[in-house]
C-alpha cells in the first residue's frame, strides 16, 4: 500500500497540505466539496504537488514538516516540481478514448 503526502492550492493562492492513503479518492472529494472544512471553505482544489511513501508514518512525518514550512518554502517546493502550477489531478478520471475513437464519438 502507498500513502501520500500533497498540497493542494485554491485559484487565489490558499494552500493546504495533508496526506492520505488513496490520493485519487482524496482529490475527487476535494474538488468535489464532499466533506466539509478548510479545502472546502476556501475551494482548493488543484492538486499542486504529491509525494508517494510506503509507510504512513512517513506520510504523516512529511505532512507535519511541510506544515511546518513558511509559505515561501511550500512556494519554492511546488515549483521545484511543479513551475506553473497546474492541476497535476486535472483529468484524473477523465474517460479515455480507445484507439479507433475520436472526441467527436464520445456519449457522455
């Protein structure tokens, strides 16, 4: 089993950090305000930056640091990896075409 650690961001800039052991469930709840709190209050949603560890321990000790961190830390960490800051989670989820289709075939 993995477990991760994360930021997400909000579109203003609010950052969150947190951890969890199914990081695809964890960001469908965030963006979809499935339980209520901090990411919801303040709509982050847009997963900046992710590390995978195999113990939760370890999830958890990085978790604490990063909280930890000053802002400009957290900044420089996500850009480390991350420079434009895009939704790494944006198309989790998404349906993916077979190789004969085209868009244009998709039902939704």
């Amino acid at each position: 089993m993995s477990y991760w650690t994360y930021i997400v961001a909000s579109k203003s800039g609010t950052l969150y950090t947190g951890m969890t052991g199914s990081i695809f469930r964890r960001m469908f709840q965030h963006k979809k305000h499935t339980f209520e709190g901090f990411t919801a209050k303040y709509d982050c949603t847009r997963l900046v930056w992710f590390a995978e560890h195999p113990y939760v321990h370890d999830a958890i000790a990085q978790e604490k640091q990063i909280k930890g961190w000053t802002r400009a830390k957290k900044e420089a960490l996500i850009r480390s990896e991350n420079p434009h800051w895009n939704d790494l989670a944006e198309h989790w989820g998404a349906r993916m075409l077979m190789p004969n289709e085209r868009i244009s075939d998709q039902k939704d």
